[in-house]
C-alpha cells in the first residue's frame, strides 16, 4: 500500500503544480481525520494557503478558530488553548507542538513528509484507514 502511495504522489508530481499535489494530499489526510463529516470545517493561521483548502470538496475556511474543526499551523507558535485537533505544515511547528498535534505535514529537500502522533490520535479517537497508517509514529 505504501507503494501505491508513493506512486501517486510521484504521478502528482510530475503531472501538476505544487498548489496542487499540496491540495491532494492535505484533500487526503482531512478525509482520513474526518470520514464522516459532510463539512470539515478549517482554520489557517497563514491566509495565503486558503486556496489550497478552499477547492477540497467538503471543506469550508472558517475565519475564527472557535468554529473550526480542525487548525492548521503554518507557522504560527500561538496555538489557541481550546481542545481542537492540530495538524503542523512545517517543520519548525511540527518539532515545536508535537505534543499536541495528530500530525504534521513538510516538505523537506523537495520531497513531500508525512507524520502522524499516535498518542494525540488516540486522545482524539482518531482511527485513519489502513492506507496511511504506515505513517504513525510510536515513540514522538
């Protein structure tokens, strides 16, 4: 399955800009996090991403992290304290929330790097499917 994967992030790749591939990955882990949502709701602390979520089916940019489902740290330090699901699309939030986000999403030297937290997963009674499970992480 990792293959499988794999091959289609690297058919992404090669066939569709980087907004794009960053689309149908993120399209991917919010409906690996969220399965039976109609609309996942998410909030951004970077408003020049918006337009990587705003064309994912089922997903709505909300203005105020309140209403959100789901934060996605770009590059914010400032995680507001309520009791929402984190996710890190970077290095740097990723190393400095780990014990706090589901996962993290980076790229680094040019390849894409997907990692999940198993304890913060089971803290929010997330389940994702057997296709990306290869990316937990015990020991973070």
């Amino acid at each position: 399955m990792k293959k499988i994967i794999l091959t289609l992030i690297t058919v992404l790749a090669l066939f569709a800009s980087p907004l794009e591939k960053e689309r149908s990955i993120y399209k991917t882990i919010l409906n690996a996090i969220f399965p039976d949502k109609t609309v996942i709701r998410v909030w951004l602390d970077n408003p020049n991403k918006r337009e990587i979520f705003e064309k994912i089916d089922r997903v709505k940019v909300v203005k105020n992290h309140k209403d959100a489902d789901i934060l996605i740290l770009y590059k914010s330090f400032d995680i507001p304290t309520d009791d929402k699901i984190v996710f890190a699309d970077g290095y740097l939030v990723f190393e400095h929330y780990k014990n706090r986000l589901v996962g993290g999403f980076y790229w680094q030297k040019g390849r894409p790097n997907l990692v999940f937290i198993k304890k913060n997963l089971k803290s929010h009674d997330i389940k994702l499917p057997a296709s990306l499970r290869e990316y937990i992480e015990d020991g973070m």
